[in-house]
C-alpha cells in the first residue's frame, strides 16, 4: 500500500518497481512512528518540492529510499523542503507574469 501511495504521488520521482526485505522493514519501521495520512503528507510535500525534484545546484533527486530514511521523512514533514517565495526562479517567473499582464492589457 505504501508503494503504490508512492508511485502514485511522487510522479516526478523515481519509480518503486520492487519491494526488497530491506524496504519493507523500512516501512513498518515508519509505519510504527508515522500514520498513514503522515506518510501521504510527506510523499505529497517531495512531490511538490522543486528542490526534491531535481532542482537543486547538483540535479540531486530524492527517491522512496531516501523519504522514508527517519530522519528524513521528519524534515520532509517539517516543510524543509517547501518551495520558498525568495527562490530566483520563481521571483523570475513571478516577474515574467507581471509583464506578460501589462502586456497583454
């Protein structure tokens, strides 16, 4: 169930195509500290980070293996990894909207 709330939110992210003994230890681990709403948010919070997604200095790319690592699913809860208003790249899209406004008035 886990795997397929992943697949099925994290669109952007590597796929899961099978389920190891390690990964499924993994899983009860979380699922014994978070619910199953807690790791819907987390999954729906990295499917929305641009950061996760590959939009970072390295083209690093989250993947199930790293969210459901402890401590990182906490600070994927937490918002760590929020798009933030200040990023440049979306001051410049903000911007780019502006003009294409007056523009188009």
């Amino acid at each position: 169930q886990i795997v397929d709330m992943y697949n099925e939110t994290c669109i952007a992210l590597p796929k899961v195509k099978s389920l190891s003994d390690a990964r499924k230890k993994t899983i009860k681990a979380r699922l014994n500290k978070y619910s199953l709403a807690d790791v819907q948010q987390a999954f729906t919070n990295a499917e929305e980070s641009d950061f996760l997604k590959g939009n970072n200095p390295r083209n690093w790319t989250a993947d199930f293996d790293w969210i459901m690592k402890d401590s990182n699913i906490a600070k994927v809860l937490d918002g760590n990894y929020k798009n933030r208003g200040d990023n440049p790249q979306n001051q410049q899209s903000s911007v780019n909207n502006y003009i294409d406004m007056w523009r188009n008035a």
